[in-house]
C-alpha cells in the first residue's frame, strides 16, 4: 500500500496494479474501515485504488496517513469479514445489436457466446463514466471483444455490454463503444456498491 497526494485536501491509496479479486478485496476492505471516519469527507474506490477526501482544516496529509493506517490496523484486529451483495441481472439476449459481432470476432456461436457470459459471477471494480455505471469484470476470455471503432451516438438505457474482459450495463441513454450484447429492465443502479457480485440471468 502506497499515499499519493493528490490536492491539498486529498489524497490516493494505491495497492498492487493488477484487476484481481484478492486486490479488489483489499480496496472494499480498507473502503469499510475508512467509510465512518469523520475528518473523511469522500471515498471513491476504484480497481487498485481508492481517493480519500478529508477536512484539511483538521488534518493535513501525514496526520491522514496515521488515521488511516490506525483503523487498518484496528480493522484487522476486529477481524472483519466481507459480505459481498449479489446482485442478479435478468437479460434478453435476443434485443442486441453487437451479440453476432462478439460471436464471430470468437470463432464462437450466439449460444455459447451468452453461456459463456451468463455463467460467471462478476465483480464490481469501479463506478463511474456516469452515474451507476458498474464495471465488471472479468469476462471469459473467449468473449473478449475489442469495442468498437467508432461510437454510437445512443445507446439505449439497460443495454447490456462487453467490451474486452469487462461487462456492464447502460443506467441511462448514452452515447458508447462498448458492444451491445443484451437488454434488461434492470433499474436498481443505485444499489451498486464496489465488491458487489453481479449474475446476469437469462431470459
């Protein structure tokens, strides 16, 4: 684990660069510990990394680093155990526009293309881009697909995606590269939190 200062009032914890579900579970672990600490004002984690905003009227970055290493090292002696939310995805792979693009870009057919996606757990690494914009990963490898090279103008709302080893879902109509493999009436993206566990169900 490594600090980065970022602005007078912020700063960056960086864990080991790789898109691991053991390093994932270290950024939500390290989330919870920090998430009721008073002098934080904003925690935003990512992937390998997590952006800690605090009252810089009340600390500066060094006495930032002693709190939060402080309630690592309380959290560890707590401890504690993480819960992963599931979150289930009901999805209609026949409203698509990219699933053929996906499945021959694999030498694959349709069919295996949506077993191959339906049947893994995927995690939320990251949110952003828009608001309720989960990133999950990963896919299998024999359905990662380039996105495309030139972005649609829209793309509608509780669009299914895939782009290379990540999955996600349209919250909003919005303009995007990823390719369009399915469609759902999904609508609880606010309930996506970093570490959840996501299953797409077929329907």
């Amino acid at each position: 684990m490594t600090f980065k200062i970022v602005s007078l009032d912020s700063l960056i914890i960086y864990f080991k660069q790789e898109m691991s579900e053991s390093i994932l579970d270290e950024v939500q672990s390290t989330y919870l510990a920090l998430k009721d600490i008073s002098p934080i004002k904003d925690l935003t984690p990512s992937y390998c990394s997590i952006l800690v905003q605090f009252d810089m009227y009340i600390h500066d970055h060094e006495s930032m680093k002693k709190v939060i290493l402080s309630a690592l090292n309380n959290q560890k002696k707590r401890d504690h155990k993480l819960v992963h939310k599931l979150i289930t995805i009901p999805t209609d792979y026949t409203n698509n526009l990219d699933l053929e693009r996906v499945a021959h870009h694999n030498a694959l057919s349709i069919e295996e293309v949506v077993s191959l996606h339906t049947q893994k757990t995927y995690r939320v690494y990251a949110i952003g881009f828009m608001v309720g914009f989960a990133y999950l990963a990963s896919v299998h490898p024999k359905i990662s697909t380039p996105r495309l090279e030139s972005p649609r103008q829209k793309i509608l709302k509780g669009s299914v995606a895939l782009a290379e080893l990540q999955t996600a879902v349209y919250p909003q109509d919005s303009a995007g590269g990823w390719n369009i493999i399915g469609q759902t009436t999904f609508d609880a993206f606010h309930t996506f939190e970093v570490g959840d566990k996501v299953q797409f169900e077929r329907i």
